[in-house]
C-alpha cells in the first residue's frame, strides 16, 4: 500500500511540474509572438492550439522524468507530455546569406529522366553526379572563421529571436548575431555542442557553426568572459542566467523556411530504397534534399535524438497527418539546402531516455537503404577502429577552449555511441547485401 501511495504522489507531482512549465510556456510563446510580430515567415501555420503543433521538450525540462517511466510510475499522460513547437522565428527574416562556395546548389531544377545517369550506384549509395551538386553547406574554413570571431566580438545586445525566452538573438560588436542557448541544465548545451562536432567528424555540413562561452570568470581560454558580456549584465541578470553559466552560440541564419519529410521517409512511404521507381522522375533539388535527408537520419540514429523525425513518429498514433507538416528542429534556405538546428536532445539526454524512444529510432533507421558514400565510409572507418568516442574528444578539445569546462560523455555513453555506430554499420551493410546484386532504377 505504501508502494502504491508513493506511486500516485510521484505521478501528481509530475503531472504538476508539466501543468505549470505547460502554462508557462504558453505564456512565454504569447509573449514572444506579441514582440515578433510581422518579423515571422508569412507561411500559415497550425494555430497554436493544435496537438500537432508539440514535442517532446518537455521530457527536457522535466528532470526525473525518464527514471520515472523506467520504474513504471505513470501511464500515457506522463509519456505524452509535450509543449508547444519551438519554432525559430528570428530564423525568418529576408536578410538570408550563404556560407561558403555551395556549388551546383542553383542547378537544383530539371527533371533526372530516364536518359540522365541513375540517382544511384553501387547498390546503395548516392552517385557521384548527386554528390558533385551537393551544397557545401557551412564548409570548416568558413566556420573556423566564424568560431574565432564569435569568441572575441563583445555582445551589446541580447533579445527574444531564437525560440523559447531562455534562447536568446545576440547582436555582436561588429553586427553580426548568434543564437545563444542557455541550457535547462548542462546537458542541453553538453548535447547540442557534442552532435555539432560528431557532425564534423562524419563529415556532414549542415549544421551552423557552434562556440561555447563562459558568463564569467574570465572566459577560460577564449571562450567570452566578463567583457565580452559586460553590455548585457542587466539583461542577463533579468533572464537569471547563472554568473558562469556556459552558454553555446550558434551562427544566425535567416530566410529559413520549414521543411516537410520527404513522402518516402513518412509512415506509408515504404521507405528509401535504390528500387524505388519514382526516384527516376525527381528533379535533382528533390534528389538532394533527400541525400541530405539520409545524413540527417543517419546522425539522429547516432545521437539518438528523438526530437525530430522520432517524436513525429510517436506522434502518429493521435495524429495521423504529423508528418505532413514542418518537422521540427530542421530548417531549409531558399536554395533548398536543409539546416539541422537545435540538437539539444541528441547524445546525453538522447542516451538518458534511450529505452522511451529506441523502437522508433530503429523503425527510421530502417526506412532508408541509401546513403552518402562519404558517410557511409566514415562510419566504416569508426567501426573498425572502434575509437569514436576517443575521436570526437579530440576533435571537441582541439576547436573549443571550454571543452574541459563543459565536460565531456561519460565512459557509459561513450559506449552508446560506439555501439550505435556498430548498428549503423551494419544496418548499411545489410542493405548492400540486399541490393547491390540488384540492377537500380
């Protein structure tokens, strides 16, 4: 009877937490429309009391919440919380520029045809015609460049623009802007800043160039510090940011529209295989943006990041049309080119909840049989070193000053990475040896 009693007071104080961060959070999104105004993208939306409109950023900002399912406290109303989409609205605005050299990313029209050469090669993977014409994205040199000079500009201002209030648009010395995350707790930052620099490692560009900042205390190493926030101490001191807090900023892009999941990769779609037959009558741009699709669910498999292309599948069964709509956290330039944006969920956390959310990473995952050869031969390449973990520690140490601050995986998630890497790795050798010996459409 204890037992019992114990139960329903965990479940009422859950209930509790995610009835007032829900109220909150309404409050927060009306406040931040009301200043954005006319500054969000013209595109109808869903209203804002639509269920399809929500995530699962609450399982975030609830600490406990995952040990309490994995005791069995609590039925569908604890796995169910959500809130409101965290929508970038500052990510709108018509000042949009590019990064870099994205060769071939205006030659995106034009149907492929049965006379032009197969989207597809060696069985699985995308052709090298596909990959000459793929947008460089945030190319290294480029963003390099812009970690140097985001550790050194001062911030003069800080405002509502990148989501929720407890992100904020920084305007730089020089005018330039970063979205900069000041993290429910360490992990989100920890996560967000990790999956920036796995990204790297696999070789994949689409993700905006990332530093981390201290609030105070010197900015050990070049990493912000007092001066550099000197301009907004009464702002941050409104926002109760801690005194030496770490933060991450990200680079702000904007005339960024949403990206809807490819029909291939929805519920019905019978998934992304080198036999589909309609992967001949796409145009190249819808053949790209579907080879970067694939990058993308190959590193949301690794990060097991579950606020995307997962938390829309659990979705499905109260909203059958979810997947017909924006998916969250990715974001597409007027070129097509695809942005994975606020990462938060991936690695830490991802790793935390992994049991909520591994049927449905698995059934992603499952759903494509193509891929970048240079992913796929990166992922070969940490599979048989079995040194991933030992990789991105270095490459982390090496671009960011305050990696020892932050804090690194433990040595239990470090093996979560290398086994999914394993998984990944042999889950594209599975479909080599399902469809290489088979002639592509």
């Amino acid at each position: 009877m204890k037992a019992v009693s114990a139960n329903l007071l965990a479940l009422l104080f859950l209930c509790t937490c995610a009835s007032v961060l829900y109220v909150w959070d309404t409050l927060e999104n009306r406040v931040e429309r009301s200043k954005r105004g006319e500054r969000r993208s013209s595109r109808p939306g869903p209203s804002a009391t639509d269920t399809s409109t929500k995530t699962f950023r609450a399982l975030l900002a609830v600490p406990g919440a995952h040990r309490l399912l994995r005791m069995g406290i609590g039925g569908p109303e604890v796995r169910n919380l959500t809130r409101e989409r965290d929508r970038p609205g500052s990510l709108q605005s018509p000042d949009y520029h590019v990064n870099g050299d994205n060769k071939g990313s205006g030659q995106k029209g034009g149907q492929a045809g049965s006379g032009s050469p197969s989207p597809v090669e060696d069985g699985i993977f995308w052709s090298a015609w596909l990959e000459e014409r793929l947008p460089t994205g945030f190319p290294e040199e480029n963003a390099r460049s812009w970690r140097e000079g985001a550790r050194g500009q001062p911030v003069v201002k800080l405002e509502p623009g990148c989501g929720r209030i407890s992100n904020q648009l920084a305007t730089f010395s020089d005018g330039s802007r970063a979205c900069v995350r000041y993290g429910i707790n360490a992990d989100q930052v920890q996560g967000e800043t990790l999956t920036y620099y796995l990204a790297g490692l696999l070789g994949i560009s689409n993700l905006p160039p990332l530093v981390l900042a201290q609030l105070g205390g010197g900015g050990g190493g070049g990493g912000g510090g007092t001066e550099q926030w000197a301009a907004v101490r009464p702002r941050i001191a409104a926002l109760q940011w801690g005194d030496r807090a770490v933060v991450s900023l990200t680079e702000w892009v904007a005339n960024l529209t949403g990206a809807v999941t490819p029909a291939p990769l929805r519920q019905q779609g019978s998934g992304l295989h080198p036999h589909r037959a309609d992967l001949r009558n796409k145009s190249t741009g819808e053949l790209l943006e579907l080879m970067q699709w694939t990058d993308l669910i190959a590193l949301d498999y690794l990060t097991a990041n579950f606020d995307r292309l997962v938390s829309n599948l659990h979705s499905l069964q109260w909203d059958a049309r979810v997947m017909e709509r924006d998916t969250n956290n990715l974001l597409k330039t007027p070129r097509g080119d695809l942005v994975f944006i606020d990462n938060e969920a991936g690695l830490v956390h991802g790793y935390r909840v992994l049991d909520m959310w591994e049927k449905y990473h698995d059934a992603v995952l499952g759903s494509v049989c193509v891929f970048r050869r240079r992913t796929a031969r990166r992922v070969a390449e940490l599979a048989g070193r079995r040194d991933t973990a030992a990789a991105l520690l270095e490459r982390y140490r090496d671009n960011e000053p305050l990696s020892a601050v932050l804090g690194f995986l433990s040595d239990e998630h470090a093996g979560v990475l290398q086994g999914r890497i394993d998984r990944l790795y042999t889950h594209i050798g599975h479909c080599k040896g399902k469809y290489s010996q088979l002639q592509p459409v």
